[in-house]
C-alpha cells in the first residue's frame, strides 16, 4: 500500500487504544513500518508547532510502499469499520480509510 506523509502522520488514529497481546503486538509492527525517519524529517522539512499544527514541503514528500500482513491488514480495517459504523470518520482520515478498505 503507498502511504503519503499525511497518511503516515494520522494512522496512528486508527490504531486501537487497547486489546490483547496479539493484536498490540500487530500495532507495534505497523508504527515501525510507517515510522517517519529522521532523514525524512530533514528532507520535508517537518515541523511542529506549539498549537499542534504540523508543517512539511509537500513537494519534498515521498509516496512509502508500504506492504502489511494480512494480520496487520485486519486491525487497520477492524478499525476504519469501527469508525465508520460509529460515524466519527473525520476529513483528515478519510482519504487513508479508503485506502485500507481497498487494501488486499
């Protein structure tokens, strides 16, 4: 799956707050593989400021090839579901939520 930047820096609002080993153990592999580097901090020139607002040069971005497990896959999509039935979809996810209910 090919994540922006933008889909890096809100996946995390997907991941499940708690659950069991297994399913915390999955979450941990996804962070790792969609971890921004530091390099790519640099390169984009990410920033943060005291508002929470977060910057980056979107020319700069990169596309990552991201390739999840099928395990991985189902949190993510358990997740995008439990959002969606709940209705607490938001602008800034919606574009990633498409992206993962597509995902094979």
């Amino acid at each position: 799956m090919k994540l922006t930047i933008k889909d890096r820096l809100v996946i995390g609002n997907l991941y499940p707050k708690e659950g069991d080993i297994l399913t915390q153990l999955l979450v941990k592999s996804i962070k790792e593989k969609v971890r921004i580097t530091e390099e790519e901090i640099k390169e984009i020139q990410l920033r943060k400021f005291p508002n929470g607002n977060i910057s980056y040069q979107t020319d700069r971005a990169k596309e990552l090839l991201v390739d999840f497990t099928e395990d991985e896959l189902t949190v993510l999509k358990q997740q995008v579901e439990k959002l969606d039935k709940q209705k607490k979809v938001t602008q800034s996810l919606v574009d990633l939520c498409i992206k993962i209910k597509e995902a094979k």
